[in-house]
C-alpha cells in the first residue's frame, strides 16, 4: 500500500508521516518513508521550484513508490502533491493506494511557517510558493480529508485518527 499525505508547507506531513511510520514499521519490516524534500537532496540535481520542476518531482516520486508497490513494499509518502493528474495516476498505477489530505487553513500555516516560507514570499524575497504564487488544487478524491478543528488537533491524535481507518493490509491489528 501506498499512503499519501497531502497538504502545504507547514501542514503536517512530515510529523504525522514519521510517526504513522514509527507505529507501522513496528508490524510491517516492509514499509519505507518517503519525504518530498528529503527526496529532492537525494536525486540532488536542485529542480527548483517552478511548476514544471515541481511535476518533474512528482513524476520522480509517483515512479519511485510504483517501484516499491510492485516489489510488495509498502511506502508512506509526504508530498505537497499540487497535480491531481498525477493523484489519478497513483490510484490506476498502484495496487493499493491512500490518499490523505491535511486540509490546514492558510493563516495557520502562517503562524506555522517553521521555513519562513510564507514570510519571505509576502515579502517579494520569495517566489514559486504554491499557496501563494503557485495554485494548490485541492485534492478532489481524498480518501481522507482532515479539516477543521481536527486538523488542529495534536500530531499523534491525528495520526492515531488515520492508523484507525487504514485499509488492509496496514491497518493496526492488536
């Protein structure tokens, strides 16, 4: 299975990511985590950030966990994931795909901004910022859209939120 966290900068993925991977890894030695940045320093060739390096990446990523599906090994990925055409190829490419939102309001990430992304970008020092010169299309097919107060809620809370509705094979069993 490939679970897959969408959101914007600052929304969560990673944190909520690492520890749906620090549960699962526990039952499953096949399960890989796959970071959106971590993964742009590993090709190590700076894309950039423009709409074209950004589906270039995408391109790399929904590959890379294809590769991983067919070999039986299960991935978690967090991605900012802004092309519903590649959100469409996942769910015809792999066997089993879960597609999760962290639908986080813009002012909160703001707040957030643990990059100094949204800063530097409303200051003009910043460009190519999906949120804010770059459109973020809403996934239109979430498995699991996390909103509101619940997307407020602790990390762990919402991660125990998602371990709770996992499909098999990766659902939590006691």
């Amino acid at each position: 299975m490939i679970i897959w966290l969408i959101g914007l900068s600052g929304a969560g993925k990673s944190t909520i990511a690492n520890l749906l991977y620090n549960d699962l890894k526990l039952r499953h030695s096949n399960l890989v985590y796959l970071d959106g940045d971590n993964l742009r320093d590993v090709w190590g060739d700076q894309l950039g950030h423009t709409v074209d390096a950004r589906n270039k990446n995408a391109h790399r990523i929904s590959h890379l966990c294809q590769l991983m599906d067919q070999q039986e090994i299960h991935a978690i990925a967090a991605v900012l994931s802004i092309f519903p055409d590649w959100q469409r190829w996942n769910r015809e490419n792999f066997r089993s795909y879960f597609e999760i939102f962290l639908d986080t309001p813009m002012d909160v990430l703001k707040a957030r901004d643990s990059k100094g992304l949204y800063a530097s970008a409303a200051r003009g020092k910043t460009d190519n910022v999906v949120g804010v010169d770059i459109p973020f299309p809403r996934p239109a097919n979430a498995d699991l859209t996390i909103s509101g107060d619940a997307v407020m809620e602790k990390p762990s809370v919402i991660a125990e939120r998602i371990l709770r509705v996992l499909p098999h094979p990766l659902k939590t069993l006691t």
